[in-house]
C-alpha cells in the first residue's frame, strides 16, 4: 500500500513544502516584530485571518485532479486560477500602499508579513483539502 508521499506528485510536494517554509519564516518576522516594537496582537491575527481566507481562495489557482497513468494526484493551472493569482499579485502590490492610510510604522510590517503567512498556510489547508477530495473519490482514503 502506497503511502502519501507515493500518491502525490513531485510538483505538490515542492509547493507545501515552499509554502510551509515561506509561512513559517513570515510568522517569526511577525513574532519579532510584536516583540520588539510592542505592536500588539490584534491587527496582525486580523491580517492572519484574512490572509488565511485568501489563501483558500487563491487554491484555485489548481486544479488538482488524479493520474490514472501515474497513479498520483497531480496540480495543473487552470484559467480561472490564472485569472485570480494575476488579481492577487496586483492586490498585493498596492495593498501596502493603501494600508499605510489606516496604519503606521513597524505596525505596517506585522500586519503585512501575518497577512502573507496567512496567504500560505490559507494555500496549504485548500491544497490538504483538495487532495484529500481527489482520494477520496479515487476511494483511496475515507
């Protein structure tokens, strides 16, 4: 019996790992600077939040489906997904722009990097979750 690692594709594999990695390193960036800016927690855990929320969204940038050649779940961009990433790049270029407006200082840096971590982990529960959907129908987990 194949173990998940076997059922999934190289290509997945690499993205949670990357997204794991790049999460990880945002949230020791927010970490230091509510530590040493006295920044509170509020406004970072809102911009984690929301992060999270997008992060499930833009998951739909793949469309995660399963190889019957291969024997393995696959990802593979679709136009809609193309059509939302290409939105969230843009989004995420003038969004620090805009959020200097309502907040100031090293404020700005928490809630953008909690923001980004929350992007990642969002891609990492929507991709778990669509992997999980396609081995499900293969009937391979329950």
């Amino acid at each position: 019996e194949k173990t998940l690692s076997q059922l999934l594709d190289k290509r997945i594999k690499l993205q949670v790992i990357l997204y794991l990695f790049i999460f990880l390193s945002f949230v020791g960036v927010v970490i230091y600077h509510i530590a040493r800016h006295d920044v509170g927690f509020l406004l970072p855990i809102i911009g984690l939040a929301l992060g999270i929320g997008v992060g499930i969204f833009t998951t739909r940038v793949f469309h995660i489906s399963w190889d019957h050649g291969a024997q393995k779940v696959i990802a593979r961009l679709d136009t809609l997904g193309i059509v939302i990433f290409i939105l969230c790049i843009v989004l995420e270029v003038i969004q620090e722009k805009y959020l200097n407006y309502f907040i100031q200082g090293p404020l700005v840096l928490a809630v953008s990097f909690a923001a980004f971590a929350g992007v990642m982990l969002g891609r990492l529960i929507g991709i778990r979750r669509k992997v999980r959907e396609v081995l499900r129908e293969q009937e391979i987990v329950e």
